[in-house]
C-alpha cells in the first residue's frame, strides 16, 4: 500500500470562505478521494492560518479579541468543508499548542545551525499579501496582488539566510537526479521560480519586533515568528513533528502542495529552502492553479461580487457545485465563473446528459424489465466505456480535472447514444428478447461510471450505486473495481430501485 500525503494551504482567518477557497479544497477533495479508490493510505490536510498583522486587524475591525474572532472564523471554514463533502483528515489551526510547539522547535533548530541572523530591515510590507515587496516586484509603486500602496516598515528583525540556498534550489528543481528534487507545476510556473533564483536572492526577514499576534521566537521573546513561517510549518506539525518521529517519517516528504499561485514564492523557495536548512527532505511536487474572476471582474467585497460556498450550494446542489468548480476552465489557468456559463454547464452536463441518463436507465429498467438486472452476456458496449474512462487516472494524475470529466461524461454520452440508437420502447413491442440485453449492458456500465464519478460528485455516485441495488457503500468497492475494471457485473435478478429525478434543470 502507497501512502499519499496532500495539503491545501492553511487558509487566512480575516474572513469567511469563499469559492476561491473551496475551488483549491475540492481539487484536493477529488485527489484524495481517487487514490482512496486506488488502495493508497491518504492523509489530506488542510486547516487556518490564524496570526498577523491582518488577523488582529480584522479582530479588531469586528471588535472582538484575536483568538476569539479566529476561533470563529476557522469553525466557518469547517462548516464549509463538511457541507462541500470535503474529506480532510486533519484540520490544524496555527493557534493550536502543538503548532506553536513544532514552530519553536523548528526555529531554534535553524537558530543553533547558524541560518538565522539579525539586523535592520526596511522594506515594502503589504499587510493584506503579510509580505515583503523589493521595487521591482512593485506595479506603479502598488502590490502587484491587492494593488495597494505597501507600508514602509524599518525595524530590527531575525533573517533567514535564504541566499545561501540559492543554487541548491535551482539544482533540486532542474536536476531530477539531486537528492533534494521537486517537481513545480504548470510549467510556466516552475519557469517563474527558476527566473527568479536566476537573478538575486535576498535573505529573508523570518521575525516582526511590532507584531504580537502571532509565535515568539524561542530565543527571543519580543521578537513575534513571521507569519509565513509560521504557517508552512503546518505540514510538519500535522504529522506530528517534532515529538512523533516515526510518524513523521512515515509521511513526509509531502507529496502534493497545492494551492494559487499567489503563494507559489514562499511554497516554492523559502519552504524548501527552511527545511534544507533544517536537514529535512523537501516536497515531491508543488502545483500552483491560476486566478479567477467572477462574471470577468476580481472577487471584491467594494464590488458585492464575493461568491461564498453556501451560496452556489443553495442554488445547484453539493454535487452540482463541486462539478461547475472544476469544469469550468483548465486547473492551473486563469479563468473566469460567469453565472450564465455555470447555469449552462450545470443543465447540459449534468441535468441533461447525466441526470437524463440515470432516470431514463432506471425508468426502462423498471418499465421493461420487472424492476430487476436482466440477463444477457453482450460486453460491447462496457468495453468502449472502460476504454472512454480509461483516460481518468493519467489525466488526473497531472491534476487535469476538466479534461478528467470530459472523458467521464464522453463515456456518459455514448450510453446515452446507445438507448438511442437501441431505442428499448421500440424494441418492446418488435422484438422484446432483446431489451433486457441492452439494458443490462446500460445499468453496468452505469455501475462501472458511479467509480469514476464518486471523487467528483459523491452523493450521486452512491445514491445511483444504491439503486443498482448495491448493498454497501461505493467506497468499499472501489480497490475491487480499479483492479479489474472489466469484471464489473450486475447479478441478474438483482432489484432496481428507481428514486427522485437528479439535478433539476435551472
């Protein structure tokens, strides 16, 4: 059995979840899910990032004490996720004792090591980005994210020396044979980081004197840790760094860091770069997904834009929205969710083509065929869905999640094109023999689909594998399946259950 460790990034506290977040969150959701399916032991992670200068702002904006305001918070974010389906196995919160535990004891490792020194700092600091910006990063003098103008901050600070690592990194990225390799998706992202450790790399300020929400330095109390530090610590203390090391060593190196490409600077470089330091092995792969708009225009709240998961829950449904999020345009590309692609998306793949699909499957089945699998031995048409579905695992394994659905609901369209062209209320009544061969082959090749779409939408896959008449749950069945996807089968006799129509038209 493989073990596949995935995280989110921790996700800021300054407010409640929005579809940006859940976007990354489903991603994860649906990797977890299918290498569950395929025998391998999973932990995904995900969790809040609770200290800073924009916490204790926005604490403060809501007149309430930072750990309260988080403690918040962060319960808005695990409501999200359990209304979304989502999965995660663990869900650390950066004010939680073990995390200030593992930070500290990771800091003081690098402190006694040598990496870390002190000296003045003055820079361009975005409050709403927590980081430093140099001049040329700058657009027009603004942050190139919030387009904002940055604070000038001087101040006596602890830094990393990030400088020194500056060619191992660009080895462990280019050199798949360096022992500290990692892989950076897409392309044009890891193209990014080289460019950028081409050119001058500036060691790292790792403190704040100012700040006080957030984690003391363990070797000096009036200095508050940075809070990016503090966060990218969290993969660590999730597997339960640093007092259980067997654990830790069991699970680490992570195996997929995802997130926006916002942050692909800190995952990255100064990630790897810290546990280089620290004599721990770096992350298998990083992949950073682009940015999206909604109706063409950036998520504001000045604007009344903001899209939260609730909202497109209320309208299409958990399954409905965890299927518009990742079919609306490539992951890792800019996009946009317009309200009228959305709704056309929903009605034509899945009330359409999916949702007419099992309705009229299940209604035959009933009509025709007493409510029970008929008998029959024809496999052809199985055999040219297995082969439609057959792409799913490669594209998923390179995190292609709308090309992944395409080639589900090709192989939905070709059952759908094949009750057409069998047409079974006309054989019916000319030669009724022949219905319960082809609806055999349709109500198996709607079981052999419930697998692929489960990690997609999985209400529906375990609704539709119930009224097959299934008598557990999808998952259990899973590892069985993706052994021998040819052997699925149907026992004839066995009753079908026709329920509720699914996905009403919008």
């Amino acid at each position: 059995m493989s073990r596949f460790f995935i995280t989110t990034p921790i996700y800021y506290v300054n407010d409640v979840p929005h579809i940006g977040h859940a976007y990354t969150t489903v991603a994860c959701d649906v990797l977890a899910r299918w290498h569950r399916g395929h025998d391998d032991e999973v932990f995904f992670l995900t969790g809040t990032d609770e200290h800073g200068t924009k916490i204790a702002q926005a604490a403060a904006a809501h007149n309430k004490e930072p750990q309260a305001y988080c403690d918040e918070i962060s319960a808005k974010f695990q409501e999200s996720w359990k209304s979304l389906q989502i999965t995660n196995d663990a869900f650390i919160r950066t004010t939680a004792p073990e995390h200030v535990r593992a930070v500290q004891t990771f800091l003081k490792a690098l402190w006694d090591k040598g990496v870390i020194f002190k000296a003045r700092y003055e820079g361009k600091y975005c409050v709403q980005c927590e980081r430093f910006y140099s001049e040329d990063e700058l657009i027009g003098g603004l942050c190139p994210d919030h387009r904002i103008p940055p604070e000038t901050q001087s101040e006596d600070n602890y830094f990393f020396r990030l400088s020194e690592y500056k060619d191992e990194l660009l080895a462990a990225i280019t050199d798949e044979n360096h022992p500290n390799h990692f892989k950076i998706f897409p392309r044009e992202r890891r193209n990014e980081v080289i460019g950028k450790l081409k050119q001058q790399v500036n060691d790292v300020s790792m403190s704040r004197a100012t700040l006080t929400w957030g984690i003391p330095l363990p070797w000096d109390r009036s200095q508050t840790t940075y809070v990016w530090v503090d966060a990218l610590v969290n993969y660590l203390t999730a597997i339960g760094y640093p007092e259980d090391t067997p654990r830790v060593q069991e699970w680490w190196p992570a195996d997929l860091h995802l997130m926006a490409k916002d942050i692909l600077w800190f995952h990255a470089i100064i990630w790897p770069a810290l546990l280089m330091a620290a004599g721990i092995k770096v992350p298998k792969k990083i992949f950073a997904h682009g940015f999206f708009t909604v109706n063409g225009q950036k998520m504001s709240k000045s604007l009344g834009n903001v899209v939260r998961p609730a909202e497109m829950i209320k309208e299409y449904g958990v399954d409905g929205t965890r299927y518009l999020l990742l079919s609306a345009f490539p992951f890792g590309s800019d996009g946009d969710f317009s309200i009228e692609t959305l709704k056309t998306g929903y009605n034509a793949a899945l009330a359409n083509d999916l949702g007419n699909l099992i309705s009229r499957a299940l209604t035959m089945a009933e009509k025709y065929c007493d409510g029970k699998v008929p008998e029959g031995q024809e496999r052809d048409l199985l055999d040219l869905v297995l082969k439609d579905l057959s792409a799913v695992d490669a594209l998923l394994e390179h995190l292609q999640f709308k090309d992944a659905l395409t080639a589900i609901f090709t192989a939905v369209d070709r059952v759908n094109r094949y009750i057409e062209d069998k047409a079974p209320w006309k054989l019916a009544k000319t030669a009724p023999q022949d219905v319960g061969p082809v609806m055999r082959q349709v109500l198996i090749c709607l079981k052999a689909l419930t697998f692929y779409l489960r990690p997609f939408i999985p209400d529906t896959a375990q609704t539709l594998w119930m009224q097959l008449g299934q008598p557990d749950y999808i998952k259990n069945r899973a590892v069985e399946f993706f052994d021998n996807p040819k052997s699925v089968d149907l026992p004839a006799g066995q009753p079908i259950k026709r329920g509720a129509s699914y996905f009403p038209r919008k």
